[in-house]
C-alpha cells in the first residue's frame, strides 16, 4: 500500500471516528431502554426512517424544494452584493453615503425580517427567497468590499502606467485581486442562505425541509425530526465543501504547490 | 529629421504636504539625456531619486518646472515612457506570459500578440516559462518578465527603479549583463536609479550623482570605458573613488577598504 492511500484511509478512520463512537453509545443505551424512545428515538428507528422517506420520496421532494429556493435566493442575493460591493469598494462617495445604512440593517437577523417579508409579499414562494436574498448579501458585500479596497496600489500602478482603460483595469487586476475575498464572502453566503430557508420555512411554509421539520413536531414524529435535521446538516456541508473546490480551483495561482 | 526620443528635466521641483508644512524633496533638478543613452542615477536613499522616476513616467505631479519626453510635455502617463520597479509586481493570478501579454498598448491580432510574447520571452531568456505563475518564478526570472512585460509596448524610454536591488548578488550581475545587452540590442534610452555604485558605473554613459534633502544633483559623471566593462578594472576603480568622494566629503578613500 503507498504512501498516499494510507493517509486518505488515515483521514477517513479519524474523520468517522467520533460519529461512530456516538451512534454505536447512542444504538446501545436504547437497546438497553436507558433512552425513552418518543424523546430521542434510536439510530436503527432513523435510519428505517430515512430509508421510508427516501421511498415515498418526501425527503427528495422537500429538500429539492429548499435547494431550489437557495439557488434562486443565493443567485439573486450574491449578484446584488458583488455589484453593490465593487461600486462601494471603488468609489469612496458611494461608500460613504451607504455605510451607515449597512451599518444599521447588517445586524439584523434575518428571522426578524421574515414577518415584514411576508406582510409585503405574502406567505408564497416570494417571501422565502426574499429572506435568503438578505442572508446571502451580507457577506458578499461585506468581503467583496474589503477585497477591493485591498487591491495593492502597486499593481495599480503597473496598469496606470501602460495606460490601461478603467473597465480593463477593473477586470483585470481590481476584481482578480478581491477574487480569495469575494469567494469567502460567497462561501459564508451559501452557509447563511442554507440556514436561512430552513428558518423561513419553519415559520411559514407547506414545503421544503423546513417544513417538513415542524410538521414531524406537531404530528410527535421525532425520527423524522432526526432524518431532516441530519439532511440539512448533509447538504450545508456539500455546499461548503463546494465552495472549498471551486476556491481551490480558481486560487490555484495562490498556491506553492503544483 | 530622426525622431527625437531624449529626455528633458527642465529645473524641476518637487514638493509634499506633511502636516500641513511644504516638505521640498527634490530641488531644481535640470538635466538632459539624449536618445539612447545610458544614465544612472545613484544617490544615498531620501534623496527623491525614486519620486524623479514617478514624475518622469507621469504617476506623481511635479511642483515646478516641466519634463519633456520627446516633443511631448509629461503632464500623465504614456506608451512611450515603460518602467520596470524594484519589486517584479507580475499579476500573480496570469501566468507569465499573459503577465508580459498585458504590457501590449496597441490593438493588435491574438497571432501579432502571441508572437511579440514570444519574442519578448527569448529576449529576456524566460523561454520554457511562458505557463508559469509568477510564484513559480525566482526573484530574478519574476524581474526578467517585468521587463519584459515593460519592453513589450515598445517604449522609447525605459526607466528602472532599483530594478535588481532585492536581487542577490549573482543574480544581479546575471541581470546587469542582461539589461546590457538589452540596451545594446534594443537601442533604447534608459534611465536607472540605483544605490549600487558598481552597477551605475558597469552600466551607464553618465552618472548623476544626488544628494538629499532637498534632492539635488551634486555631480554629473561621464564613463568613458569600453563595453563590457571589467569592474576590477582601473580605471572602473577610479571612477567609483570619484562617486564615494561625493558622498563622504573625502579625498582620501582607500578603494581596498570599501570593498
């Protein structure tokens, strides 16, 4: 066996060594009837759960649902934030005149804005995407901000010199150099915008994961509460690992090795 | 008539705002340096030889007096004045080639562009690196593809601010000989700053000798030596005893010492 496979099997025995350890305690205890089954149900009875909702489908139906209200939102959201970031980040008038404003709406959390998202637009699609609009713009803004203000004037000087057009330089050097900051902010707007539907569909929804969540309290279903917790948790870790990827394959000017 | 590409520093004066109070930097500098010529710089460093450079190449205002470049009034950057800086500053998300690619200012054909890249990488020796990013590069080979990238758009006057300083000592040799050749085969007029009175001396037809604050020129020294220039050479020897003169006010400096 080489060098390199025995530190990926090296990786996956650490990475599924907790989880293990937990779920085989978890199985035992309620074996042993340590653990009143209608609280915290059993590893074996989620995961026939799971295996159930595969079947009809009602995990792929509610969770497409949540995705695609993510796209959409995630999409809309982080295209607001690189255009209204770089015009911040390049013009110090336009940074000026918005600041206080981000200042002030920024803290809020997203929840507090779902009641007047759908008084305005009432409790259909609209409203959801619209919460993950907000989430997802935060943190673009915010980082692509950052990122193009940091732009080294040094590289700036290079472009002035060989007297380079505005749009040329922008494209060129500005946006190429706030690239690590933008995708951070794209990494952390996928993150919010994941937890973000989950809370909007919790509050008001007929669909999606979120939804499917606070149907399973209301009818005492806690292992589908378990399946759809566990899902969510699944896919915010696939976007993120994404994310990781694509930042990879775009920074690989950034890295030594290769 | 042939184009007239020299350079004119017509009494400039250079000054700052620091708290509010008129710093001068550099005071009445007046020089000329014809078409093609070689000429350095040298001078301790607060002397204002670097912000000379920003105001001939148009990135700093001058205060007073005038630049003339050619028959054009330096009022902002141009084609026609390149430069190349101590740090390499390549793109470091292009690779080298596309890093050269962007010093082309005119319009040109995708082929036209590929082959003025081309030329340029054999020129500067980076032949075989054109895929690389500048991370993947030494010191020295990054400096070959900022001149390069500086050479590219053909400009008819070349400025050099302490281009191989952060070089090591082989390396800047290495690239002493380079820039050399270059000039020879380019025929360009090129103006170096440097603190390195050797390379001044290996390099230049003249040598404006500065001293600071206010910036101002002390003496003009001409190199008459043959090129290459051996720089154990006697003359080459006397020559530098002539520039530290000027820098420590003294007329009896033992050469052996200094190195």
């Amino acid at each position: 066996m080489n060098k390199k496979n025995k530190s990926i099997l090296g990786n996956i025995f650490y990475t599924l060594l907790a989880p293990v350890v937990i779920i085989l305690v978890w199985q035992l205890a309620s074996n042993a009837g340590w653990i009143n089954s209608t609280i915290l149900p059993s590893p074996e009875k989620i995961v026939e759960k799971l295996i159930q909702l595969i079947a009809n489908k009602k995990l792929f139906i509610n969770l497409g649902i949540s995705i695609w209200r993510v796209v959409q939102g995630f999409l809309i959201g982080s295209i607001l934030g690189l255009i209204l970031g770089t015009l911040m980040g390049l013009f110090a008038k336009v940074n000026r005149i918005l600041n206080s404003l981000v200042g002030i709406l920024r803290p809020v959390p997203m929840i507090a804005w779902i009641p007047l998202l759908i008084l305005w637009i009432g409790i259909g699609e609209g409203s959801k995407v619209a919460v993950i609009i907000i989430g997802t713009f935060w943190p673009v803004l915010i980082n692509t901000i950052q990122g193009i203000k940091s732009t080294d004037v040094k590289l700036l000087e290079v472009a002035t010199i060989l007297e380079k057009k505005r749009w040329i330089v922008l494209a060129k050097v500005i946006l190429p150099s706030a690239l690590p900051s933008i995708i951070t902010g794209l990494r952390l707007g996928s993150g919010t915008a994941w937890s973000c539907v989950v809370a909007a569909e919790m509050i008001a929804a007929s669909k999606g994961i979120g939804y499917m969540i606070m149907y399973a309290r209301e009818m005492s279903q806690p292992a589908t509460i378990f399946v759809g917790v566990f899902s969510i948790g699944v896919i915010g870790l696939l976007i993120d690992k994404g994310f990781l990827k694509l930042e990879r394959h775009l920074l690989r000017w950034n890295r030594m090795d290769e | 008539m042939a184009e007239n590409n020299g350079l004119k520093i017509e009494h400039v004066s250079k000054s700052f705002q620091i708290d509010g109070e008129d710093v001068e930097v550099l005071h009445d500098i007046d020089v000329e340096i014809k078409d093609g010529e070689f000429v350095s710089i040298v001078g301790a460093s607060g002397c204002g030889k670097s912000t000379l450079l920003k105001m001939i190449v148009g990135l700093e205002n001058i205060t007073q007096g005038r630049i003339v470049q050619g028959e054009r009034i330096v009022e902002k950057p141009s084609v026609n004045v390149g430069m190349v800086f101590q740090e390499a500053r390549l793109y470091p998300w292009i690779s080298v080639e596309k890093n050269i690619e962007f010093g082309i200012t005119t319009d040109m054909s995708k082929e036209e562009k590929a082959r003025l890249v081309q030329e340029q990488i054999e020129l500067v020796g980076l032949k075989g690196f054109e895929k690389a990013f500048p991370r993947q590069l030494s010191g020295g080979m990054q400096q070959r593809a900022s001149i390069a990238r500086a050479l590219i758009g053909n400009p008819k006057l070349l400025l050099l601010d302490e281009p191989f300083g952060a070089l090591d000592a082989f390396t800047r040799i290495n690239m002493q000989n380079e820039i050399l050749r270059i000039w020879e085969h380019e025929k360009k007029t090129m103006l170096l700053v440097t603190h390195d009175i050797d390379e001044a001396i290996f390099l230049s037809d003249r040598i404006i000798v500065m001293s600071p604050r206010p910036g101002k020129i002390k003496e003009i020294i001409s190199v008459k030596l043959g090129r290459p220039r051996d720089r154990s050479n006697e003359d080459f020897m006397e020559i530098r005893k002539k520039i530290l003169v000027n820098f420590l006010g003294k007329s009896e400096i033992n050469i052996e010492y200094y190195i």
